[in-house]
C-alpha cells in the first residue's frame, strides 16, 4: 500500500490562469438592479504574472494586476490594468524574467520582486497598491487604474509600507507597518496624515524577523501582532526562505499608543498562533473603570502542517501554508495584564472585514468568506457575524461559484452599522467568467440585488477596497 502524496499547488492555471490584457469596458450587463445610492468602484488586486514564470511559481509571486467595477447611476463599467512597478518595467524592458519567486533559491543581486499584488487601501484622495513584503507604496489613477507611479509620502516616508495598513475613519491617518526579514529593525510603525505626510515613526525591538502580515486600530492605539511565525536564520543564510512556526513560543500582541515610541509598546502574551487578519478592535471601560481592548480576527492555530504532505524535504514550506482559521476575540486589560481569548466560531473563514467607516471603534459586524472544501484557498460563501456571539447568517454563491474578499459599503447617511451593502466579485468555474455580485448587508440570504456580468474571468485575487465617489462609472 502507498500513502498518496499531495504536490504544492500550482497556481499558474485554470482558475488562477492570468489574463494578457488590459480593458476598459463601459455599460456591463446587469442583472436586478444596482442601488442608486451605490457610487464609487470596487477594486481588487491580484497576482497576475506578465511574463511566464522561470522555475517554482507561487501565488504569491505574481505581478500586480488590480480589476475594478465602476459604479454609478445604476450603470457599471470595467477596467483592470497591472501596477507598473518599478521591477515590471525592468522585465518589460528586458523581455523576460529578472526574479525568481519565492520557491526559488534566493539571488544575491535580486532579492524579492516587489509587485504591489497584495492589498489596496484609500487614503487622502489617493488609491494605494501595496505588497505583502512590505515595499513601495503605488499610487493608481480611478477608474482607469493607470499607475500614476511610486509615493514616498512628500520624502517624509522612510522604508516601505507593507499590506494592511489602516485608515482612520475620524481622523482620516494611515497607521501603516513595515518589516524586514534580514536585520533590525524587524518591524516599523509609522503614521500619516490625511495630506499625505509621514508625522510619525517608530520602530519596535522584536527577538527576530517574523512574518508580520497585519495589525489593528483602535481610537488611541495599535495592536501589534508578534507572532511566533519566524524565518528560519540559518536557512536564509544559505539563500533559502523558509519560515518555521515556533509551536512553544507565545504569541506576542503589542499595545501601542498610536503616536508612542517603540518603547511605549505594552506586550500581552497568548499561546501561539498564527493570524492573517484582523477584522477590528477598540477600547472599552472595565468593571474597574480601566480600559481594556478588544480584538477579534481569524486565528490559525497550527499554519504550517507538521509533516508537509510533499516527498521533497527541501520544498519550502511557504508553499505548505495550512488555512484553518476561525473566528477569535482576544480581550487585553491594560490595568491587570490579563488576556482571554475566546474562539467564536467553527467555521473556517478568512479575509474578514467590517464596515470601515466604524474601524478602530466597536463594532457589531463582522463579514467573513466562508472556506471551501478546497485544497487551495477559495471562498464558497460569505457569513455575517454578530461579533457579540459569534452567531451568523450567511450567502453561499452556488455550486461550482467562488466569491473574493468582501467589501462593506454604508449606505450615505445610514444610521444603523449593517445598512449597506456587500459586494463581491464571483468566479463561475463552469463558465469561466466573473461577475460583481451586490448583496444587502442586512439580509444575507435575499437574492442579490445585482449581477454585474463583467467581460472576462477575474484570477482568483487577494484583497479587495472600496473607493467612494460619484462619476467614477
Ligand atoms: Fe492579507
């Protein structure tokens, strides 16, 4: 008898194929009905190579590439173009391939190939495509997505500004972080304003490098996420990335006064986990009248399997990085110290968010894909959870259907947290095409409102935003 070994999957193909051209596609078919008030365009951005990989591809190695749906008057219409860094120019130039991924051996004379494929954000008027590593920070045209080219914040910006930074609704900052996987400082945090300046910046003193893929907000402060997800040293000093999760080791969450020195940074230990994503935190008063934060996102207990389903010891492990996450609150008391942690679902569910005009605020929504049974990481449905209980409702998008990450839109002037609307974009395998799909938030399993039939297959991407604004479609 043999024991069936399973490959690291491949995400060149099929679903994950990358599209060759760039569209501008007004007027989409749409079935139901868009909401009149909906105005703005949801973007997403996605690993899409420009040119056919050299050796081991990953999904995470892709060039940029971000898809939109203008939306306005009832009407929608399409674009996507590739974010035109500064490596995708020099392999346009060259006519091949100049990095390698992450599978591959690390080179000396190119490091990482910084894509800005990960995640996008909304600050001060700008679009902003960001990358996972922490890099150079895009800034990208609406509704064309033409790259308008690299920021550094008016030069007030030191080192990069990796995925996940957080805007402020009330204040309109970006709290952003940076890290590094080879020497100190492991991890920056830094602040900038609405107008686009870097007014503060600090690092902070963690063991080692860690890959840091998140933080949260709260009205005073910043949670850091110190956990024991670390680069193997010896390993990259050979020129192999490999990381380790260090299954002794705690996890470290860090409470930073937003505008605090690294040293301001108070430490809360909880056993160890991964965490991708968090979906919000805020501060509340104690029994005592102390203060307390409350923090929920999705936790991983155990990323990386213990034996890689693959023959080959020398595959890297990133190629194995296990989802299993589940809906967690995490309460820290800044008087007593104390933690709790508390699972609220058993579901697993990733790519959460909640709606962002109430970040860094109590929230009683939080909107999660819901995973599919799938050995690579697809979104059957999504759930809606009452973050109180853990409680939820959920939209499934049929069979053979696979929906991105969420975006929470408020209705203008709403008054309740969940008057809005869900929209999603949605892969129909079968029929090798995509569509927007906008839900009412407040009534997950209703019909959609609306089907955007977009003209072409979008590739199964990272994150996805929500630029408001009218005379955008
Ligand atoms: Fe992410």
């Amino acid at each position: 008898m043999t024991t069936p070994t399973r490959s690291a999957p491949t995400y060149i193909d099929g679903i994950y194929a990358p599209v060759d051209d760039e569209l501008a596609v007004g007027d989409l078919a749409v079935e139901g009905e868009l909401p009149a008030e909906l105005r703005g365009m949801f973007v997403q951005n996605s690993p899409n190579p420009r040119l056919r990989p050299e050796g081991a591809y990953h999904w995470f190695d892709g060039d940029g590439m971000v898809h939109g749906v203008a939306i306005g008057d009832g009407r929608a219409g399409y674009h996507n173009r590739w974010v035109r860094t500064e490596a995708f120019a020099q392999e346009e130039a060259a006519g091949r391939p100049l990095w390698r991924g992450i599978l591959e051996p690390m080179r000396e004379d190119r490091l990482e190939k910084d894509t800005a494929n990960t995640d996008l954000v909304w600050h001060g008027g700008r679009l902003l495509a960001l990358w996972w590593l922490g890099g150079v920070p895009y800034e990208l045209a609406t509704p064309s997505l033409q790259t308008v080219g690299p920021i550094d914040f008016g030069g007030t910006l030191r080192g990069g500004v990796a995925s996940h930074p957080k805007v402020d609704p009330v204040t309109g900052e970006l709290i952003f972080f940076d890290f590094d996987v080879q020497r100190a400082p492991y991890l920056r945090v830094g602040v900038a304003s609405p107008d686009g300046r870097v007014t503060h910046a600090t690092e902070i003193d963690i063991p080692g490098p860690r890959l840091f893929h998140d933080i949260a907000i709260t009205e005073r402060h910043t949670i850091l996420l110190d956990l024991p997800m670390t680069w193997d040293a010896e390993r990259l000093a050979a020129g192999k990335r490999r990381v380790r999760f260090e299954r002794d080791t705690p996890s470290r969450f860090g409470i930073l006064p937003r505008h605090g020195a690294g040293g301001d940074v108070r430490w809360f230990e909880a056993p160890a986990c991964y965490i991708y994503h968090t979906i919000n935190a805020w501060e509340e008063t104690t029994a005592s009248g102390g203060t307390a934060i409350v923090m929920t996102g999705c936790r991983i207990d155990d990323p990386i399997p213990r034996t890689p389903p693959d023959a080959e010891p020398t595959t890297p492990r990133l190629a194995f990085l296990r989802l299993e996450p589940y809906l967690t609150r995490w309460r820290f008391d800044l008087e007593t110290g104390a933690v709790t942690e508390e699972r609220l679902d058993d579901v697993p569910t990733e790519f959460p968010r909640t709606n962002d005009d109430r970040l860094g605020r109590p929230t009683r929504w939080g909107y999660a894909p819901r995973i599919a049974a799938e050995p690579t990481l697809l979104f059957d449905g999504v759930l809606k959870y009452d973050l109180d209980d853990g409680r939820a409702t959920r939209h499934v998008w049929g069979e053979e259907r696979f929906g991105s990450e969420v975006v929470f839109v408020a209705r203008p002037g709403a008054a309740d947290e969940d008057d809005g609307w869900l929209l999603s974009l949605v892969l129909d395998r079968a029929a090798d095409r995509s569509e927007l799909v906008v839900l009412d938030a407040r009534d997950l399993a209703a019909a959609p409102l609306a089907r955007v039939r977009l003209p072409r297959r979008v590739p199964v991407g990272f994150h996805a935003h929500w630029v408001p604004g009218s005379g955008l479609a």
